[in-house]
C-alpha cells in the first residue's frame, strides 16, 4: 500500500519529504487524522521527541516510559528520533506502530495536527526545543534538567509568560512516590523538626569513563542533529545513549541528573522555589583536568565522580549535596529525618502515629487535591490552563542552584550569587558560565 492512501492530503502538502520517507507504514489513515473531527481538549494528538533505547543492554530510555503513561490521556500521532533504530522501536512500544516516525523534530512542530509534545532527548536540547514547541502553540512535558545553562532556564520560564502554554517539567518526585516527598514537605513546613538548619541531599557518584576511540557515527544516526546546539565533536558511542549524562556539552552530571529531583524538593521544602543560595563553595573529583572551567580534553567523561557542595540559603540554612546515600536529610533543632524514593524514616515520621499531620496536608502542599499522578497533572492543565506542579518558574530556580553547583567545581573556588538578579558578585569570569554560545544553526529563536 502507498504512502497516499494513509495520509491526509494536507499530510502530503505539509510534511517534509523527509518527515515523509520516514513515515511507518502503518502511517495513520485521513479519517483517524482529520483535525475538524476531533478535539484536542477530549483527546490530544501528541508526539515524542526523543524515544531512547539502548539495544545493547535492551534498555529503554525514558521517552519509552513517558510515552506508555501519555497514551492513557492522549493519541500518540508522531514518534521523533535522530535514531531511526530507536524511533521504530519506541513506535511498536507505545502504540503498535500506529504513529508517524519522523528525524527532525522542526517536521514535528510544523504540524497543526499535534497539540503538546514530549521531550525526552539528552538534556541540550531541551530548552530550544521546549521554546519552540510553545511557539509553534504545542503544550510541553520536558524531561527533567529542562536545561544545561542558568539563562535557558530564563528563556524558557519566558516563553511560557509570553506563549500562555502548558509546560510541565518531568520531576515526578513533586507528585509520585506515595507522596513520600509531599510528607517530607509538610513534616518541615509544619515544624516537626523545629526550626531547620541543615539539608544533606545524597546523590549516587557520577560514572568515570574514558578515554575513547572515536568513529564514524552509526547508518541509523543523524549524528549533526543530535549535537544540535552543542559544541561539534567527532562521533563517540559514549557520548550519546544514555551515557551523554556524563559530558557538560550535552548535560550536568550527577549533579543536574539527580539534583534536579532532590534539591528540587529541598527547595520547595524551605519555601525557595522563587530564589536562591547567595553563596555555594565545594570539592568534586574530576577524572579529567580542568583549566578556567573547561576539560583539557575531548575523549572522556568530563562530569565530577563524586563531590561535595554547600549551598547557603537565607535564614541560616545550610544545603549540602554530596556523593552519599540517594535522598534527603533533613535536620532541624528538634530532630531529623530521611526521605527518598523508598522511605520516609525517622523519629519524626514516627511521631506521625501518635500525632499525625492535619487531614489536609496534602491539600495544602498542592494547593488543591494532589495530582493522580504527574503525567495525568499535565493533561489536567492542559484543560484547565492552570499551572502544572511542576512549573519551569520554580524548576528554573532549582535548577539553577545544581548548576551553580557545578560551576562552583569547574572552576574550584567559591561563588557569591544574587538570586534577585540572577547574576554572580563581581564575578566577570563566573558570569561566562550564565550562558553558553550554540553551535551556527541551532541558536534559540526567541
Ligand atoms: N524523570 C525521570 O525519572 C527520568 C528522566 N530522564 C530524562 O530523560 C531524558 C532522556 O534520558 P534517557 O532516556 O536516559 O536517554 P537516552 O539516551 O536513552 O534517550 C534519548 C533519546 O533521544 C535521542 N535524541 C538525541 N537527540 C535527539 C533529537 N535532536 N531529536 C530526537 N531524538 C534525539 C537519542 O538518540 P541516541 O540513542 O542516538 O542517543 C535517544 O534515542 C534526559 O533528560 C533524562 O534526564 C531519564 C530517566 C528518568
Ligand atoms: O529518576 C531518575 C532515575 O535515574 C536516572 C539515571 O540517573 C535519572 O536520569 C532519572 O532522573
């Protein structure tokens, strides 16, 4: 059967040829297409950017997992990869090949058929392509760190003042986990712990690796479009997969990868969702040597292993993240306790028996009743236009403090930073890192 026969004639005249000879042929038929026959409020059409699946360890990477949930609210019309392996595998696994599969996600922002998005691809992308998706009038679910710089969490938290768009960022800590972390809140904002004073969040050590031999990328690969607006280097299978975790051209190590979640909730425990420390100082090991804030070399991972980071926050607290057990403690003068994504323990928490938490905690943390789940939070939003939980203004704010922590390593001294201007004291050379230079091409148009 011919491509014609499966798509809407607008398909034919809007679709790039090469969005066009990527179509599975499965394709979706005119009548499943048609805009005019549905509506987007009771069944949006979605795509993925970014599937991710690691044949080798036949690991699925997290679009896979999004995807699954986001096809209980809505209709998955496009599966984007620069991988064409992984594009057709994520298609089969979230709707039975019946999707478009397209390379380049500008074919998928210039469709009118597709309403929000889900971003899933390595972390340098996510920015530019989240800004554009909310121009182009799509609503957006992007993975987690939404950025790898302090200003693209700027253009982003403006673009969703200047769109009106949806975007929910993937920190399902904030909603998921039996509400594990929202207890964690609540224990902290209803004194259990008296006043707080100290925060150790604990991330696992970040991979070492390296060095490697570089190589003509994959047939499957558009290789020059997985780098997008980073820097261009030759080919590594170690800097692409899941492994681009361990390179800050693409993302922010341990750092971002689990800071994003924990100095998230940490964050919104201590009310500093709209602000910042003022001062973060540190030791991380490197297993590649560092001069003014850059790798002296291209061939190995280039993130700290291990590290330990403090943080100062107004009213004397104290955040601390190091190379430790994953999760957060949270001390205060009247006790302690431990949360992460398998326990809540403590003597406060079992307090809780004796003299539990209002009824309506809950309630009060979400400002309303707590979200099902994150991904259903999203679908809610993009029906009521409400904010979601997780808002890319608050994520901005943490994670700007896990990137502030990773600069404080790269460059091996101390920092003094101005949460109201968003900028370092009297710091020229610290002030370089607030953006970074894309590559020709793939800048952000705001
Ligand atoms: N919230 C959570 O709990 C989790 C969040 N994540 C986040 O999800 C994101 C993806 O992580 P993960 O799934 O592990 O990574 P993977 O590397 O497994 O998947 C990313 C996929 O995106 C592809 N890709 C790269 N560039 C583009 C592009 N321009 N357009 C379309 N596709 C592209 C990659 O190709 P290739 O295979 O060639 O590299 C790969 O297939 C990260 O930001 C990560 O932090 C991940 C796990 C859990
Ligand atoms: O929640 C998570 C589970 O671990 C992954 C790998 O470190 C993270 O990327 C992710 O955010």
């Amino acid at each position: 059967m011919g491509l014609d026969h499966l798509l809407t004639r607008r398909d034919v005249l809007g679709a790039t040829a090469g969005a066009l000879a990527a179509a599975c042929t499965y394709g979706l038929r005119a009548e499943e297409k048609s805009v005019s026959k549905r509506s987007a409020l009771e069944q949006p059409r979605i795509a993925l950017l970014g599937a991710g699946w690691r044949p080798d360890i036949k690991r699925n990477g997290r679009g896979i997992a999004i995807g699954l949930q986001a096809v209980k609210f809505a209709e998955m019309g496009v599966v984007c990869d620069v991988d064409s392996i992984a594009r057709d595998y994520a298609c089969q696994k979230i709707c039975n090949g019946k999707s478009l599969l397209v390379e380049d996600y500008r074919d998928v922002l210039s469709r009118d058929d597709i309403d929000a998005v889900l971003i899933a691809t390595p972390d340098h992308w996510h920015a530019k392509m989240s800004i554009e998706a909310m121009l182009a009038g799509k609503d957006v679910y992007c993975e987690k760190p939404a950025t790898v710089t302090i200003n693209e969490g700027r253009l982003m938290a403006d673009a969703v003042n200047k769109t009106g768009r949806i975007l929910q960022v993937g920190t399902q800590q904030r909603t998921e986990s039996d509400h594990r972390f929202a207890t964690a809140i609540a224990l902290v904002q209803e004194g259990r712990i008296g006043k707080l004073q100290r925060i150790e969040i604990g991330v696992d050590p970040g991979n070492i690796g390296g060095p490697f031999t570089t190589s003509p990328p994959p047939p499957q690969l558009n290789w020059n479009l997985w780098q997008g607006p980073a820097a261009e280097h030759e080919y590594i299978t170690e800097r692409t997969h899941w492994t681009f975790r361990w390179w800050y051209e693409y993302a922010g190590g341990k750092l971002t990868d689990w800071g994003a979640h924990h100095v998230d909730i940490a964050q919104w425990a201590i009310g500093q969702l709209d602000s910042g420390p003022s001062r973060v100082r540190g030791q991380g090991v490197f297993h590649v040597p560092y001069e003014n804030g850059y790798p002296t070399r291209t061939d190995t991972f280039n993130t700290p292993s291990t590290f330990d980071v403090q943080c100062q926050f107004p009213d004397d607290i104290t955040m601390v993240i190091n190379s430790g057990e994953n999760g957060i403690l949270f001390e205060g003068t009247e006790g302690r306790f431990f949360v992460n994504r398998g326990k809540l323990t403590g003597l406060p928490v079992e307090r809780l028996k004796k003299d539990p938490l209002p009824k309506d905690y809950l309630e009060r943390i979400y400002d309303g009743p707590p979200p099902a789940s994150h991904m259903s939070n999203f679908f809610d939003c993009i029906k009521t236009r409400k904010q979601p939980v997780s808002d890319m203004a608050s994520h901005q704010r943490t994670i700007t403090t896990c990137h502030l922590a990773n600069l404080t390593l790269r460059l091996g001294r101390e920092l003094q930073w101005n949460p109201e201007t968003e900028t370092f004291i009297n710091d020229s050379e610290a002030d370089q890192f607030i953006s970074r230079k894309a590559r020709p091409g793939f800048e952000i148009q705001m």
